[in-house]
C-alpha cells in the first residue's frame, strides 16, 4: 500500500487541509473508491477505512492481480467531518456540487478540481453516496443516464437493486456525472446509513466492492454475491408524503414487504401526542427509503416504495 496526498491546501493559522489516498497494486489505473463528500458522512467513511484493510491484507497474501491499480480515497471533506457540518464550514458550499473543478476558482471548487485532477482516468469509479433527504435505504447501487451508464456492470457488485434514472440540470456537477462524462464507468452505493455506523449495512457494502472487483478480475475474492440485482427506474418508486407537518412515527422498517393499505407511518401532535395524519401503503410493495428524523414537514415525501 502507498500513501499519497491527493490534495493540499497550505493554512497561516492551523495544519493544512489534506485529502489522502490509498493505492494499491501499480499499473493501469482500474478503480477509484471515493468515501465521505459530505461533514455528516460517517457510514461512508467508514466503509471506505474497512475496504483499506480488506485490500491491504489482501495484497500482502498476493490477492491482487498484477498490472493494475487500485486507488481509495476514504475522505474528501475532513474538516466539515470534524466539526460535524455536513456542507464546506466557511460557506456552506457543498464539494459535489462542484465538478470537474476549478483551480482559480472557491475553495470548494479548488477542492473538487484538485480531486479530479487525479482521478479522472480511473476506468471505473465507485463512490459512496448520501442522499439529500435524511433517512434509511435499501442498499442499492445508482446510476444516471447520461449516455455512457453501463447497468449490466453495476450488477456485479451484487446489491438487490440497481436504481437508474434520468439527470438532472444540478447533476452536471456532480463526480459520478463527470466522472461518466470523462469516460470512466460510475457507480453511486448506497448502504443502509450515513450519520451512523452500521456495521452490518457497511460489510455488505465492503463485500460488494470486492465482489465487483472480483467479478472485473482485479482482486482473487471468493466472497458470496447474495443477490441477482433487479433494475429499477427511479420514476417508477412510489412516494409517500406526510400530510401535515409534526412527530413521525413509523410503523414499518426498510426492506420491509408491505401490502396495499398497511399502515405505514403516523404524524403527531409534538405537544400533546394526539394523531394528526397517518399514511397507509397505496399498493403492495417495498419499503426502499424511510426518513429517519424525529419531525416531518407537510407534503415532504418520507417514505418511497418499490412496487410489486
């Protein structure tokens, strides 16, 4: 293993801001693994510090296949982490909403510009991702449609299902669209939590990176792929939205197998307790995402389906 400083940037008042990276194997630079974007991003740190130690082993027992290149970046945003600010602390600006970069540019976008510098002609790049809205998934990988997505390779990493779906104009910013854009095949993982660590959620993730690296001939893995993933597109996912803004409280879990009219969730008073609202299953289906925070506002969609 080598360490490397991706990127640097010099402070007159405290130590430098530095992004580090883990490589191991030398040779044609096959996959990048970026963790945390984001100050609040524990589970994905995590999982990247995980995958540091599986590959470390695994290259002192000559498991990895020679001539190739495997580059970790666990941590991209560590001062936010330290201040547990989920968004840049000066000015609340957010790193992958930055991409490709540039040099002369915020701090931020200097930031991202450095990163991809270095990253960019990796042939497959997996990043661990977070969602916008606070809350438990089913593990699954994600890919957009840009033109260049490649959804029979997002199967290997084994997960139960790959989510496609359209881009959107503020996606253009992100890594895994430029990243695609750049020619490098991109997957976003998602495990079960971001702001706490879920060891259970995080070995599952660690072992569908080594499947998928398995799988493409990197590393020697004989680690089970539980799941033949099923594709979903993402319009297709029903919504389910709180109808009045209070205490949540839900009465079904991810992964969960509901049927049509099963309560799913109730809304309360936060003062006095009484039931505001409930919201019951409009078919039979999954539980894919379930917000996790302890109030709601209105018409806020907290709980999204897969239909069956």
């Amino acid at each position: 293993m080598r360490t490397e400083v991706i990127y640097e940037s010099r402070s007159l008042y405290r130590d430098s801001f530095r992004i580090l990276g883990y490589t191991f194997g030398t040779g044609k630079k096959s996959v990048c693994i970026v963790g945390n974007m984001r100050g609040n991003e524990y589970q994905q740190l995590y999982i990247c510090s995980q995958l540091v130690q599986m590959l470390k082993k695994m290259e002192r027992d000559d498991l990895l296949t020679p001539g190739y290149e495997i580059l970790v970046i666990p941590s991209c945003n560590p001062h936010s982490m330290n201040i547990e600010k989920r968004f840049w602390p000066i000015d609340n600006t957010d790193i992958n909403r930055m991409f490709p970069g540039y040099a002369q540019g915020e701090t931020t976008q200097r930031i991202a510009g450095g990163i991809f510098e270095k990253i960019q002609h990796y042939e497959y790049g997996i990043q661990f991702a977070s969602y916008y809205m606070p809350g438990e998934f089913m593990p699954h990988v994600k890919l957009m449609k840009t033109g260049f997505e490649d959804v029979a390779m997002a199967k290997k990493f084994g997960m139960p299902y790959v989510v496609v779906r359209n881009s959107r104009p503020y996606d253009t910013t992100t890594l895994n669209y430029n990243w695609q854009i750049w020619e490098t095949k991109a997957f976003s993982l998602y495990t079960t939590s971001t702001e706490q660590i879920d060891r259970e959620s995080a070995g599952r993730g660690v072992r569908s990176v080594l499947s998928f690296l398995g799988a493409v001939g990197l590393v020697d893995y004989k680690g089970h792929n539980r799941y033949v993933s099923e594709v979903i597109d993402d319009k297709d996912m029903i919504s389910v939205r709180a109808p009045q803004a209070g205490l949540f409280e839900p009465m079904v879990s991810v992964e969960q197998e509901v049927q049509e009219g099963a309560l799913l969730a109730r809304i309360l008073d936060p003062a006095d307790g009484h039931q505001l609202g409930a919201m019951y299953a409009p078919a039979d289906g999954i539980i894919f995402f379930i917000h996790n925070r302890p109030l709601t506002y209105e018409h806020t969609a907290v709980i999204k389906m897969i239909p069956l």
